[in-house]
C-alpha cells in the first residue's frame, strides 16, 4: 500500500512539472526561470579541487602529517624561542635505535625503533608513558642499522613495515596483530642495500606498498586482510628505494606518485595503472625524498644525476603525460622539501649542505641560508621548525628576503652526523627524536 502510494505522488508530481512547463512556454517566457527555480531549485555539485588528498583520520596519523606534505594547519604557535629554545614537556628513552617519527591519534603516540634483535612498535600516551609494545619482525643489522618507516592508523588500525619487507595490521588499542604478510615474498622482490625504508600509505580500503619486484612495481592491498587489489607492471630492472608516496587529485583522476631506484612515476590510485615515468637515476640507485605536488605539477629530487626536477602534469589526448618544466641545483636526500605559498623549502646534501628557497614556477633560487646543515622541515603557523642532521633545530621565518631565524637549540649535545628524523607538530606540542630518545616540546602561545 505504501508503496502503491509512493507511486502515485511521484506521477502527479511529474504532472504538475509538465503542467507548469506548459503554462511557461505559452507565456513565452524561459522555462528556467526564477519562479521554477524557487520551486524546483538544482543542486550543482562541483568537482574536487585538484590538490593531496588528506587522510580522514584526525591529528596526525601519518607520515609527515594529514596530507603527507609537512604542513600543518595549526595556530597560536610561539612566534620566537627563548634561548635554550622551548620549554621541554618530556622525554623518554628506550626507543631503540632508528629515524622514524612519530603518529599521533586521540591520546596515543606511535613510534618504532630497533631494540636487540627485533623492530618494536611503541605506543605512548600524551605524558610519554609506554602503554603496550608489540615486535614486528627482525631489526635491521647491516649498513646503517636501525628503524626505518613510520606507522600509519586508518579506523582503528596501525599499519608498519619493517626493514625485510614484513607488513604488520595492528589493532591500535591493545596492539593485537591482526594480519601480517611480507612484500618481498608476495611480489618476488628484492632488498635494497640500505633496506625498505617505505611508510606506507592508506587510500579508502586499500593500503599501499611499492615493492619494486618482478610481479609489481607498486600494490594496494585489502586493509582489512592483506589480500592483493590491484598491482602496477613492473618498470623493467627498476627495484624499490627508500621513497614514500603522496595521493593527490589532478585534473579529476585520483593519482598516487613516487620513486623507484630509477624513477619518478605516477599510477592511477583506483587501477593501479602505470601513468606516467620520468628519469630519476644516481650511482646509488637510493631516492628517499617524498614527491611535492602543487598547481598541477611534481617535484622529485635525487642527488648525483637529476637533482631536483619539476614536472607538469599534462593531459595528451588520453594519455597523462609529466613534462619537464625547470631543474634546481638543489640536491635533497633524508630531508625532503615543504611547498609555502609558491616556495618550496629543501636543504641541500652534497655540494650545499644547507637551506634553500626555491621558486616554485621557475626553479630559481629566491634565498639561501647557511646557518644550518642539511635536514628535515615541517611548517606550521607561518614558521619553519627544522632539525639538522646535526642535532641542531631551528625556527625559522620566511621573510621576502630570505630566512629569519627565531630561535634554535641544540637538541643532542655530544657530536652527530645523522640526526635524520622528521619533526612533527601537534596540538602546540613539537615531538624531537634521535635514535633511543624521543622528546616533547610545548610550542604554544600562552
């Protein structure tokens, strides 16, 4: 009956619309009108702007934050440092040795590090106090040991990849493994001399690796079981690096982008289609710095050979093809770069071992500044906050002509070369590691 009468409404419904259509065009009048609007009103719905794709998750749940660019969108930030630099909330030792950084969601830290023979998860709470940890196979002893991709969370799960290619799923709260499989097995791969350094990505249901093997280039896996969804053709000898990727929209298409052993190269995020490839090549066959993506076009760097390289997205008929559009001499490695305002921020490795502004539409150098060596950045508040492969940090304020610094410290006082672990900045806190330790700084305005 309810039904019937549904029916019914519908068809006077269509009726009335047809009367009044009628009634419109013998008034000579157009049938899109303000009367018929008011009515009748249409729902546009526009297209996605082009840009990264930020995870739903809140905080910051992933590597190098929500849209794995190193920004964050927070306020009320310390606009200068006293000297000896912000007030220190805590720190913790036993982290075990490594460079990942932390993810922060609700009141839970997550971090991994080497200890002994095995790479352990650590979850903390806000205080810094170890509330469960949970082995995700061996530690990494060859060449640069140590602790290598960061965690990421998607609904309640904590998602890791250890240095051998072991891929873990974690229930967040109790540290439970829920599933557990080994890239390099599943996608015949290989090791790569300074191991499998990738953190890893989570896109809808799907959770993505990039094992460079002979039966994958890169693969999105069922996140809920570690089943195969889709997998890109290998590029020919090309092996995995140290790279992790960035999901972004351009032009309407759902891309993914990042570096193989030789390559640049984008895929589509729901086939897992091979998109485009652009050289990316050194002696060592390492790419580490994530891609940048901004107003249509990405950047890779690689030190050596191709150095730092943009790239304009372009559609060809069918085809999206990268066009090469300016080169930089900037030769970034561990550090990655931060696009501001159309000024993309890196420090330099081999032959400029500090930092740069470059410009983002024409590669030129705007400004450099030499008080601090090569290392990581993160934005927030209209400031930089840096950690040099030193152990220096430093705050640092764009200015049309250059850098100012507003404040620094130096965070491990005895002498260091590999201080590589990226800040991150939630919640007016700023989270320090090296190796073992991890500290927690408050950089909120009072």
């Amino acid at each position: 009956m309810k039904s019937h009468l549904s029916v019914m409404l519908k068809e006077r419904h269509f009726v009335v619309l047809l009367i009044f259509a009628a009634v419109v065009f013998a008034a000579d009048k157009p049938l899109y009108s303000e009367t018929f609007v008011s009515l009748y009103p249409l729902t546009v719905t526009s297209s996605p702007a082009d840009g990264l794709i930020a995870s739903p998750e809140p905080d910051w749940p992933q590597w190098r934050g929500p849209r794995r660019d190193g920004i964050s969108e927070e306020k009320g930030l310390l606009s200068s440092w006293p000297d000896g630099g912000p007030k220190l909330l805590w720190k913790i030792d036993g982290m075990g040795k490594g460079w990942s950084c932390p993810i922060i969601v609700g009141q839970r830290l997550y971090i991994t590090g080497d200890v002994g023979d095995d790479l352990v998860i650590f979850a903390l709470n806000r205080s810094g106090v170890v509330q469960w940890k949970l082995k995700n196979g061996r530690a990494w002893k060859r060449p640069y040991p140590g602790a290598r991709a960061c965690c990421v969370f998607s609904e309640g799960r904590l998602y890791n990849m250890n240095a051998h290619g072991r891929v873990v799923c974690l229930d967040a709260v109790s540290g439970k493994e829920l599933w557990a499989m080994n890239i390099l097995e599943r996608f015949d791969a290989k090791n790569i001399t300074w191991a499998l350094s990738e953190c890893l990505l989570v896109d809808g249901q799907n959770l993505i690796v990039t094992p460079g093997g002979k039966k994958a280039l890169m693969a999105a896996l069922d996140k809920l079981d570690g089943r195969t969804v889709w997998t890109t053709e290998p590029l020919g000898d090309d092996r995995t690096s140290h790279c992790s990727p960035i999901l972004l929209r351009h032009d309407g298409r759902r891309l993914i982008t990042s570096c193989s052993s030789a390559h640049g190269f984008g895929v589509d995020a729901d086939t897992g289609k091979l998109l485009w490839t652009v050289p990316l090549k050194n002696p060592h066959g390492v790419n580490v710095s994530t891609p940048v993506y901004g107003s249509g076009s990405v950047y890779y760097v690689t030190p050596y050979a191709e150095m730092g390289r943009a790239y304009h997205l372009v559609m060809d008929g069918q085809a999206l093809t990268a066009e090469h559009i300016w080169t930089s001499g900037l030769d970034t490695v561990t550090g990655g770069a931060v696009l501001i305002d159309g000024t993309l921020f890196a420090a330099g490795y081999r032959k400029s071992k500090w930092w740069f502004g470059v410009d983002w539409q024409t590669g030129r150098t705007k400004y450099e500044l030499k008080d601090f060596t090569t290392g990581a950045a993160i934005y927030a508040d209209g400031r930089l906050y840096c950690l040099d492969e030193k152990g220096s940090v430093g705050l640092l304020k764009p200015c049309p002509d250059g850098l100012e610094i507003a404040g620094r410290f130096t965070l491990v006082t005895k002498k260091v070369r590999d201080a590589w672990t990226h800040p991150v900045l939630h919640d007016g806190r700023l989270y320090l590691r090296y190796h073992d330790t991890l500290w927690c700084y408050d950089v909120k305005e009072r």
